[in-house]
C-alpha cells in the first residue's frame, strides 16, 4: 500500500524558536519514513504582513538550512518554497470563488492578527486560508500536522473541498487535521498564557534554534515558574507545565519519570537540567546549519529539486480542477 501524504509548512517571517521545532519540525523528521511529506515554506503567506525583501529572501534560505539540518532528507521528503510552485497561487483564486464571505469573517486568526495592523490591513491577510486550502489540496493531503490554533483553516479547507466535490464529483481529497499531544502548543517563558511567538519583543520569551548556549541557560533561568515547590505536571500550574511539557518532548521520557527524577529538587536544578538538555539537542542541528549556509549554491539546488517534485503533484491538481469548473 502506498503511504499516506503528509502536507504542512511555516512562514519565513523571523528565527525559529523551539516552539516551532517542537510543535512541527521534529515531529516531521520523525514521520518520514511513515508517510510521504511535503513540506512547504510558506513565503506567500509571509508577505500578508510588510516584509524587508532582503530580509525575507534570507529567511527563506535560512529555513530552508534548518529544515534539513534537523533531519529532513530530501531523499524522503519534498522540500520547496511555495511561491516557487505557480499553482498556490491559482488554485487559491479558483477556491476563493466557492468560499463564502461569511466564512472568512469568522476566522479567528484574521481577526487576532488585524487588531496589530490597524493602520493597513490587506485583502491578503483577510483571505489567506484561501492560500492555505490551496497548499493542502493541492497535493492530496491525506493529513496535515496543525496546532490546534489552526484547527478552523483545516476545517474551512475540507468545507471547501466538500463543495466542489459536492458540485463536480470526487474532485478533491479531503484531508484531516493530526494534533501532536506533547508540546503541540508550547507557550512564552516569559508569560505562560501565550503561545511562543517570533514577533515578541522580550527577549526572554522564547529560545530560539540557534540561540548560543549560554543565551539558552539565561532565558531559561529567568523563565517564568510559580510560589509552589514541587515539579509536577499540572495543568492549574500553567507556567512549570509549559517548562516541563518542554522537557519531555526534548527528552522523551514519560511524565512519570520525569516527576520521579526532580522529586526533592529545586527548579534551580530542574531549570538547569532543562537549559543543558536543550543545548545537547540543539547543537547538532546549529553545526548542520552553518555547514549548510556556507554552500548557497547546494542549497539551492535542493530547493530547485524540491520545487520540481511539487510542482509535478500540484500541477496535476490543477489541471484536474480547472477541466472541471470550465476553465481553459
């Protein structure tokens, strides 16, 4: 039987943080041999927002190096930049025509992000889950890895496949959301409500990838805990939960073993323990990267490889849909 296909992607917007390689990176490494992935940066959906051309052409070669520094093979899994496969782009403007308005105005995420560009707020930002659709059915996406902030995009992608097969018969697949449990949503150091972000201004909110060691011993040393004593994962105690959800997806280990090993212990010690593991997981990565940044042109290539892997799945896609709503 042939696999199953696995679609997802993250924006070139800013440095990784350990919440992006939890939630999705590692994951994606350790499913290759399972399914068939595709993993897309999202360099359309970047722009919604205002980008430093310069700045995000850089970002986007520097996620690229991050994606196959921490395990992606390009042997097992098809890597590509998303603007470099035209059909995103057309796909979404047909799937924009069976979208209805009303939909678009309940997405949460457009209205959480628009309260931050006030001054200018673009049709782009208002309609990318149409762009998002676009990504996932493009390449007949059995699963697609999301937080579970992004669980209402999934479900408007599958109504609007639901509409057009409705209309022309099986045309689309229809995909299902995969919610990682452990570390799926890790949230701030600083501030344990809220999801770990790359555009938050206090630098001790997150640790990013390629954070030097000792900056990753300070941010989590000044990490946010509580007045309790014990380290025990508690839902109520948001802040040493967050700090210890981290540790077990880095580690492995079970809830568990983790309580036994810090019983008695300070969060001194557990803290400590955490920055140190943090550190032995991200080093092979960060000498991977840096091998990776300093061959540009091999980069590319993979890139180039990459995209025309996609674009012989998603052009299909295409065809497939236009020859069916009448276009061409």
């Amino acid at each position: 039987m042939s696999k199953k296909r696995v679609l997802s992607g993250i924006q070139p917007s800013g440095a990784l943080h350990i919440g992006n390689y939890l939630g999705a990176i590692k994951n994606w490494v350790a499913s290759q041999d399972e399914f068939d992935n595709f993993f897309c940066i999202v360099d359309l959906h970047a722009i919604t927002v205002p980008q430093d051309p310069k700045e995000l052409k850089k970002n986007i070669r520097d996620l690229a190096a991050i994606f196959f520094a921490s395990g992606i093979d390009p042997q097992k899994s098809t890597v590509f930049v998303q603007s470099h496969v035209s059909a995103h782009s057309e796909l979404a403007w047909i799937l924009n025509c069976f979208i209805p308005m009303g939909a678009m105005e309940r997405m949460t995420q457009f209205k959480e992000k628009s309260l931050k560009q006030k001054d200018f707020i673009s049709v782009g930002l208002f309609d990318y889950p149409a762009l998002m659709a676009a990504d996932i059915l493009l390449y007949d996406a059995d699963f697609v890895p999301v937080g579970e902030d992004q669980r209402q995009h999934i479900e408007l992608t599958r109504d609007v496949a639901e509409r057009i097969n409705s209309k022309y018969g099986e045309v689309l697949k229809v995909p299902a959301p995969a919610i990682h449990k452990v570390a799926a949503r890790v949230m701030g150091l600083d501030d344990p409500t809220k999801k770990m972000s790359k555009s938050e201004s206090n630098p001790n909110h997150a640790v990013f990838l390629l954070d030097e060691p000792d900056v990753i011993r300070t941010k989590i040393a000044k990490a946010t805990t509580d007045s309790e004593k014990t380290i025990v994962f508690d839902e109520n105690r948001p802040a040493i939960y967050n700090l210890l959800e981290i540790y077990q997806a880095f580690s492995g280990k079970s809830s568990q073993e983790i309580e036994s090993h810090f019983a008695g212990k300070s969060y001194v010690d557990f803290k400590s323990e955490l920055a140190e593991l943090i550190i032995e997981k991200l080093a092979p990565i960060q000498e991977k990267y840096k091998v990776l940044v300093e061959n540009p042109q091999k980069l590319e290539e993979m890139l180039e490889e990459g995209a025309r892997k996609a674009k012989e799945v998603a052009d299909k896609t295409l065809r497939r849909v236009q020859e069916k709503v009448g276009l061409g």
